[in-house]
C-alpha cells in the first residue's frame, strides 16, 4: 500500500520499499485529477501509458497514448493570459535524436501553468500526458523542433520525477521510527548554507578552514559513466572564456584531466559571467559541482546541470589555496585542500602543458599570436565594433609601436601622456564579441589578453633630409580579433591572482631602473595622494590626469588668469541640482548647445498634435512593407454612433530586413501615443514615431519628441544642426546591427547626447568656488548618463557618492578633502556687452566610492 503526502496544491507520492509506482488507488486517481502537476519519488511515473522519444513527435500521428520524458532545460515566467487565466512556456530535451530535434516547446495553461510555476525547476525531469501537438510558428527559422506541445484540459498531467538534492553528498545515517515513511528532502534551500571563505593573511599559502557541510563524493575522470551527474576535480589543459550564445547564457568550454590520465571536454552553460569558473592560464585547477555525463561523438563529456557551480584554484606549487572564485553557496573541506593538493602534485611531474604563450611586451615579435598580461591605463570606443585599450606591463617593445588617434572626450582615463611615457604604452585594438567585455574594465585594472595578435605594418613619413622625400617606417599593432577560436578574449585579473603582485613587482623594478616620470601611471594605480604637509590622508577623490602641477588653494585659483589645469584640494560644500533628474541634459557636440530633456507631457503633446489623417492616400517609401490597424481610442466620441471611436495605427518594416529575418530590428509606427511606443519598444529593437504629411508622405515628429526610442532608452536630435531630416532606409548604412548612430546617419539627424550637469560649490578654508561638473561626470560617478536615467541602481549609486562627498546633515569637518583637478577657461556673453566671464571645471577626477555598476 502506497503512502501519500499532499504538499499545498501539488500530491508528492512516496512508494515504500518494493512497492511499484505503477498502481495508484482510486483516492490517488481522485487527487491527481484535482492536481495536474505531480511530483513522484525518483523513477516512479504514469505506467499506463507508452513514452515516445521527443524526435517521433509529429502533428499527423496519434498522440493520445503516448508520453513524452525529458529534463527541463527552460522554465519561463508565469504570465497573466486575456483567454486563459494563465500561461507559460516551457522547453523539454531527451537524448532521442540531434538537439534541434530533441528538444521541444511546450505551452502550459490554466491551472497547468499556475501549478507548474512553483513546483517544477530547471533541471527536473518530467513526463507529459494529455498534450496535444501543433506546428510550430517558428519552426522554418531553422535548429528546432517544426511541433509545439499544448497542455489544457483535464486530460493533460505532468508528472515531476523529483530526486532529493542530497544524491551528491555522502550518505546520511537513516533515522529510525515507527511512523509512516515520509520525505524530509526540501525544494528550498536552507538559509544557513556556508558563505565563501575570506582571505587568510599569512606568511605562508593559506589553508583553507573546515566547512562543517557534509561531505560531497568526487568522481575521478576516469570513472564516468553517461548520464550521471557528479562532482569533479581536474586540471585544466585548455578553455575557451565565456561568449554569449544563441540563447540567454554565456557558454564556456574547457578540457580537464586528473591522475586517471582522462581527458574530458566541459561545455558550460550559465545567465551570468561571474557564475562560470575563472579560469585564467592553463594548468589552474577547478572544482565543479552538478554536472552531467553524456556522450558527444562517442565520446564522454561534461556539461553543466540544475545546481550547477564552480570553484577555481591556482596549479602553481607554493601558491595559496585561496579560490579565484566561487559561487556564494560554496565552500572548501579538508578533503577539497588534500584533492587541490594533491592534483597540484601531480600535475607538476606531468608534461601535460603547452609551453606557457605568455610573452611580455619586451618579447613581442612580429606576427606572434601570444598572452599579455598587463595593466590598463586608459580605453576608448573606435566604433560600435572596436574598442582601443592602452596597456603597459612595466617593459619596453623594442618595436616603432602604431599609434591610435581617438576623441579625447570619449576616452576614460588619462588622455594624454608624455613623450617619454608613450614610449611604454600598447595601443590594443579589441574587435567584435570582446567589445562588450572591454565596456566592463575600468582604467586601473590589471588583465590577461589571450591569443593577442601582432600585426606589422608601416606608414610613410617625411624625410628629417628634407627635400619632400618620404621614407617607408614599420610599425607593430596589436590586434584581438573576434570570435573564441584558441581561447581568444580578455578578463580582469582580480586582486588575489598571483600574476597581479609579480606584475606590479615588474613595474616597480622598471621604474627603479628607468628612473621613469611615471606619476600619471600611478595615479590609475588607486594610489593615494599626499598633502603638501607631507602627512597621509586619504582623499574623496582620486585624480587621473598627469599634469605636472602644484596644488594650489581656491584664493590662488580665482587670482589667476583664465587658462589650464590646476589641482586644487578642497571641500564639497553643498551641490546643486538636488533632484538628479533635473541634472540630465542634451548636449549637442556639434553646436555645444545644451537643451533640457522634455518630459512626458510635452512629448505626448508632439504626438497628439502630429497624428491627423492625410488628406489624399498614403505613400508608402518604395523601401518599406506596411500595414495598419485600429485600435480603440482613450475615451468615446459622443459624434461617433456605436460608442467608443477607433484610432488608425500604420506601421512599416524595412525589406530587406523582413527577408533577412531580422523583423524586430527596426519599425516605424504612425498613430502611436507615448505609453503605446514604449511598450512597442520593449518588442522591437528600434521604434521610430513618425507622422504623415498632407501629401501622405511619412514625416519624422518635430525634434523637440524623440525620434528613436530603444528598449527603456529615447533619443533626440538637434534642431540646429540636424539639416532637412527625412526619414531614408538605415540598412544601407551597411552595419550588422542597427544601433542609434546608423538610424541618425540615415535620417540627417545631429544625435544629441545625454549628459549629467552639475555644479559644486567647493570650499578649503581660503575662499569658495563654483565649478561644473559634466564632462567628466561619467567618470567621476562611474555610471554613464544613459543609465542614471532609466536605472535606480545607477541612481542611487550617484545619490550615494553625493552624500559621502557632502552629507546632507553633517558639519563641515566631517566631509572628506577632494583632491580635484580643475580646469579654468572664459566665454564671451553676448548678454552682457561682450565682456568675457571665467568659469571652472572639475575634470580627471573620480570619486573613490564610486564602484562599477554592473
């Protein structure tokens, strides 16, 4: 006789000892009609029914006897349905046949869904039954199953065979009673799972402390066998850093081995970067947790599973046993010191590595593809696909090194170096998929690059002779390009890597050596400033420019003529504005005219005010398909029989995007008001309101509205400089991508910059003075203007920096001392009979609470 448990709404059966889970009473059958979503102890399951492999689904066949079993590889989100009171959807693989085959979609509604939601997770495996199969809308975009499955109805069941997530560890004495049996095992994790360990101090490697967590069972490589799901140690030989994948995750790969000679490829799947193991050289050591064995071309490979997470050590002998990185429910045992001890051991005796790439900078020769690791001193965006990183290791390139001209207003970091100082700094150009890795370092940060190309080349320059002769010199670049192929990508070192004291160590000696003017390369290095008392104090703020001047006081600051850079160490007596949205403003590079952001009001009045009908018929540009719709208006119009009046929505795709499958990439909509755009914004990539003149040609909204709006972001153009405006096709900008830039370009439209503008009033003690800060804001906050205006994080990040700078209520003594670098300049007034007025700028600076908003 089966025992049962009902759990809230769902039916947990528990099948004793030698009983089968393929027989239920009658009072079960009455509870699972009520509950459709099941969950059954392992390997139990619906025994009435025939299971067929996901691969044979097909709309023609008769489905109503069958099964389908597969692991949950997607859980979506419970969304509220206009037909059906809820829905989600969800995606289900077995091992029947090709991925693209073997995974499926499924559709839950009602109480399917509402039920599914809390009880199933990621990982689980299910069985369905009662489901009915239709095409799959998107079936000819290609790489996935041509059927969907639909659950409705009290017909259709899922059934959750659910194992404790105790299989891992080692077992547990049982308890003995008299009572029924029951399960103990929890879908919740418990609140008290250890945090990670801190940094030990020593003179020696630290040793890890001993986690009281129970004690997990460790497979060697070579005794895996298919479909389990253990936990390993291995070394690595080889990996592929983290890249986006077609998916919502990043995938990383790696290839192990340990002391049973096996060599074993990992394929990693995880939402975040920071969940994948950080590995950093060949040879480190790694930890992984829930992963499963399957076989991949005959042969076995691992791949991450539900509960998945990593741990990464240094291979090195000697080094600490300190982890690079783990996930926050992980700790490190006894026994994980003796398995990286141990591995550390052996992997020493083995000849298991390719000699090390790493080559520095001194080293470099031509058409060399090698691994850097250096620090970062500035960086600048090229264009949407190209990042310039300047870097320097503490040596010389004995190489002419090609130098890169950017914008100084985009560059974070110093922009300028001396003569003597450039002779030190690479010019690294980061390509493609790297990109958006480059956005996250911050100047300062110490990197690896791995598979870093060095490209000759030369550049003809005049003759020092003279006589209008020219000569041919060589020049060494360096490249990352794009893609993944031999590990290629870039990270930041953190601070408890072992390379990261060496390198510093290298600098110090190079300085030493060289006896370099080096002070605008240690001002990146966080390196606290001193004042002219010789006393240490730490500072607000950290300077990072490298001008050559002496600090002076406010007094001497006004005194002096208008013109340069100067340091100043001061205090923040008070700021203005006080409500952060009024510090957002347009700037205009091209006219340096600053304009308010309009707010809702006024846009909705540019769109109510633009939406009348054409006249005659409308023109559709020969570039475009279009459509239309009606829509129910706000409110009923008492002229119009029948109630509420109806609104004509048009709507237009670019062609050659529809044929290239990329629809969501760009639209225009006529008829739209400012909430509807918004949220059409949140399907399509880049929403642009238009308008249709009396002829019935489309017409771009006046510029005072946005004339793009991407995801929660708007963008406006300059009235001034934005010459004739029309609206053209942006696919013959020719970029992979349509970003903002390619839509202003095509539609001769000067695109204006959201920038923060704010104004401090500084103090020491000698005088007071008024400086703006806005073109450095973005560096002195370290959040971009975009983000403070659509991100409470990066909102409340500068709200943060603020009132440690200058609290709202505490005395004057209590601020922190900035040291600020300021630049002085006069404008004319034409207000004011010509007469040149001085105004200051706080520039160089970032404020040292400010962290980066990830």
């Amino acid at each position: 006789m089966s025992s049962e448990l009902q759990i809230d709404s769902f039916l947990f059966l528990s099948q004793p000892a030698g009983s089968s889970p393929l027989h239920s009473t009658s009072q079960e059958a009455t509870a699972a009609t009520r509950m459709p979503v099941i969950l059954l102890a392992e390997g139990a399951g619906p025994g009435n029914l025939t299971i067929v492999p996901i691969a044979h689904i097909n709309v023609a066949a008769n489905h109503s006897h069958h099964s389908v079993k597969g692991r949950v590889v997607h859980k979506g989100q419970l969304l509220a349905s206009s037909r059906h009171n809820f829905s989600l959807k969800t995606i289900i693989e077995d091992d029947s046949g090709p991925r693209e085959v073997s995974s499926i979609n499924v559709v839950l509604l009602d109480k399917l869904a509402s039920d599914f939601y809390p009880a199933v997770n990621q990982g689980d495996e299910v069985t369905l039954s009662g489901f009915s199969v239709r095409d799959c809308p998107t079936a000819e975009m290609g790489r996935q199953h041509p059927c969907v499955l639909e659950m409705l109805g009290d017909r259709a069941f899922v059934h959750v065979s659910w194992s404790p997530p105790t299989d891992l560890s080692a077992p547990q004495q049982a308890q003995k009673n008299d009572g029924p049996a029951t399960s103990s095992a929890s879908r919740i994790p418990p609140a008290d799972l250890p945090a990670p360990r801190q940094a030990q101090k020593n003179s020696g490697p630290a040793t890890p402390s001993v986690s009281s967590e129970p004690k997990r069972a460790y497979v060697k490589l070579g005794d895996l066998k298919p479909g389990d799901v253990v936990n390993v140690y291995g070394v690595v030989v080889f990996f592929k850093r983290p890249f986006k994948s077609r998916g919502t995750d990043y995938c990383s790969s790696l290839k192990i081995t340990d002391q049973s000679q096996k060599l074993i490829s990992c394929t990693i799947f995880c939402p975040t970067l920071e969940s994948h193991p950080q590995i950093f050289q060949n040879g480190d050591i790694v930890r992984l947790h829930k992963v499963k064995t399957k076989l991949y071309k005959g042969s076995l490979a691992l791949i991450s599973s539900f509960g998945f997470s990593a741990m990464t050590f240094s291979g090195k002998e000697g080094d600490d046993f300190e982890p690079q990185t783990s996930s926050r429910t992980s700790s490190f045992t006894e026994d994980d010191y003796q398995n990286v001890k141990a591995l550390r051991s052996w992997a020493a005796d083995q000849d298991l590595l390719h000699p090390d790439p790493g080559v520095p900078l001194s080293g470099v020769q031509p058409e060399m593809y090698f691994n850097l690791t250096c620090q970062l001193l500035a960086k600048a965006p090229v264009d949407s696909t190209c990042t310039l990183l300047r870097v320097w290791d503490g040596s010389r390139c004995p190489h002419a090194l090609l130098q890169v001209t950017v914008d100084p207003d985009v560059t974070e970091g110093p922009a300028y170096f001396s003569e003597e100082q450039e002779m030190l700094i690479a010019n690294v150009l980061v390509y493609d998929n790297h990109v958006e890795c480059a956005r996250r370092l911050k100047p300062g940060d110490f990197l690896r690059i791995f598979n870093l190309r060095a490209v000759p080349g030369s550049v003809k320059v005049p003759k020092q002779s003279g006589g209008g002769r020219v000569e041919e010199v060589n020049l060494l670049a360096f490249h990352l390009h794009g893609g993944t192929a031999y590990g290629r990508g870039l990270c930041a070192l953190p601070d408890n890597n072992p390379d990261v004291p060496k390198l510093k160590r290298a600098m110090e000696l190079f300085h030493a050596a060289n006896q370099v003017n080096d002070s605008a390369m240690m001002e990146v290095d966080d390196a606290p400033p001193h004042p002219a008392g010789g006393a240490s104090m730490e500072f607000g703020t950290v300077r990072r420019c490298a001008h050559e001047v002496a600090p002076i006081t406010l007094g001497e600051l006004l005194r002096r003529e208008p013109g340069g850079f100067h340091h100043v160490r001061a205090q923040l007596a008070s700021y203005e504005p006080q409500r952060l949205h009024q510090a957002l403003k347009l700037y205009c590079s091209k006219c340096n005219a600053m304009e308010e952001v309009p707010n809702d009001l006024h846009v909705e009045s540019v769109l109510s005010g633009e939406s009348g009908q054409p006249s005659g018929p409308y023109v559709r540009p020969f570039w475009c398909f279009s459509g239309s719709t009606y829509i129910p208006a706000a409110a009923a119009a008492d002229d119009e029989p029948g109630g509420a009046s109806k609104r004509l929505i048009r709507f237009y795709q670019s062609a050659l995007l529809v044929l290239e499958r990329r629809p969501k990439e760009f639209i225009l909509f006529a008829g739209y008001m400012l909430h509807e755009l918004r949220r059409m914004a949140a399907k399509y990539l880049n929403v642009v309101p238009v308008s249709c003149a009396p002829d019935g040609r489309l017409a771009l909204l006046d510029l005072s509205a946005p004339f793009l709006l991407c995801g929660r972001k708007s963008f406006y153009g300059c009235k001034r400089c934005s010459k004739e405006p029309a609206i053209m096709d942006p696919t013959l900008q020719g970029s992979k991508v349509i970003n903002e830039r390619d839509i202003a370009k095509a539609f001769g439209i000067q695109l204006l910059k959201l920038v923060l503008v704010l104004k401090f009033r500084l103090q020491d003690g000698d005088d007071t003075l008024d400086a703006f800060l806005w073109k450095d804001a973005e560096t002195f906050f370290n959040v971009s203007a975009e983000d403070a205006a659509i991100n409470q994080q990066a909102q409340a990040q500068i709200r943060q920096t603020l009132d440690s700078l200058c609290p709202p209520e505490g005395a004057t003594g209590e601020r922190p001392w900035l040291d600020l670098c300021v630049a002085s300049y006069s404008e004319s007034d034409a207000d004011a009979d010509g007469k040149a007025e001085t105004f200051y700028q706080v520039c160089h600076t970032s404020a040292r609470t400010s962290s980066p908003l990830t």
